[in-house]
C-alpha cells in the first residue's frame, strides 16, 4: 500500500466540503474524506475519483450509515472508494473481505491504548495505521517495530517540522487537515 501516497508522503485530510476542491488541486495522490452523509458520500468520491486521486473514506463520520457491517459492502458496491478508514475492527475486517484497502485509526492516549491497539492490528489486519495524534514519534518508531503494516501519523499536525518528525520516526505517510501545510 505504500505506494499510494507517493513520495512527498503527504495526505490530505478533508474534515470540510469546502475544502476537498483544494484537496483536490494539489498533486499529491491520496486524500482521506472525513465528511459526507448517506446521499453525499458517493459523490464526494467520485469527485476525488475524477480528479485522479485515491479516495479513502472515513466511514465512522459517514452519517446515516450506521454500525452494522452491511455498511461496508454497501460502500464498496455503491459508494467505491479506494478503502475505508475506521476505529472499528469489525470494518476493517469486512473492507478487506469486500475488495477495499483499509486503514485503522486509533487513539493512542496511554500506554493501555497502545497494547489494546496493537492487538487489535493483529487481529483486523489492516492495510496501514493511522494513530492519533500524529505527533507522537516515540510510539511511530514503536509501532513501526512491533508490526509491519505501515503507519499513517495524522491529527494536531501543525507545521511542516511536524510532519517531517513524524516522517523521520517512521511513519510511512501524515495526513493533515490544515490546508496551508497542504500547499
């Protein structure tokens, strides 16, 4: 999966319609969409689709999709991202069984966070991780050695000396909501 993001190593994160036009300007590859509902989820991706990119969709801020895992086929058949971004285990399970990419997001907030995390990784088998936040170096090189599956870093990036901090510890790849470090 590496290689979608290309070699900058940047993604967009898109948290505001408003945004994903210039999401989709720029010429990096990928872009993570963290907006739309049930009617507009479809068409947020085949935006990004034209525009050449890898769409990834965060399915836990889909509203109206609910938690069921008939959801993810849905996505897959109706919707047809590039792969799903999710907390839950259970959809990154079904992404895969249903022919998408998936990435893992978790929340690293205590040492407990990172064991249960780690477990998790082992038992969903993700595509790529993306922890949170972002700005914890530390427990990139830490997960970057304890698995082999790709470390996206994202949230509360700021700065560009953030992103290559995150990038020398090892993660594979930063996703960023601030559309000035986009450019």
């Amino acid at each position: 999966m590496q290689h979608y993001w290309g070699p900058n190593k940047r993604i967009a994160a898109v948290r505001k319609p408003e945004d994903l036009r210039a999401a989709l300007s720029i010429e990096w590859p990928v872009v993570f969409l963290l907006i739309g509902d049930l009617f507009t989820a479809d068409q947020y991706v085949s935006e990004a689709k034209r525009a050449g990119k890898k769409v990834f969709l965060h399915v836990d801020f889909i509203a109206g999709l609910g938690g069921d895992p008939i959801v993810i086929k849905y996505i897959a058949e109706r919707v047809k991202p590039t792969g799903i971004i999710s907390t839950k285990s259970h959809f990154v399970k079904h992404a895969k069984k249903n022919g998408l990419l998936a990435i893992q997001r978790l929340f690293i907030i205590d040492t407990s966070a990172l064991d249960q995390g780690i477990h998790n990784i082992r038992q969903s088998e993700p595509d790529a991780i993306e922890i949170m936040p972002g700005l914890l170096s530390r427990v990139i090189t830490e997960l970057r050695d304890s698995i082999p599956t790709p470390v996206i870093a994202g949230g509360l990036i700021k700065t560009q000396a953030e992103i290559e901090t995150a990038l020398q510890a090892g993660a594979a790849a930063v996703s960023m909501g601030d559309r000035r470090l986009w450019s």
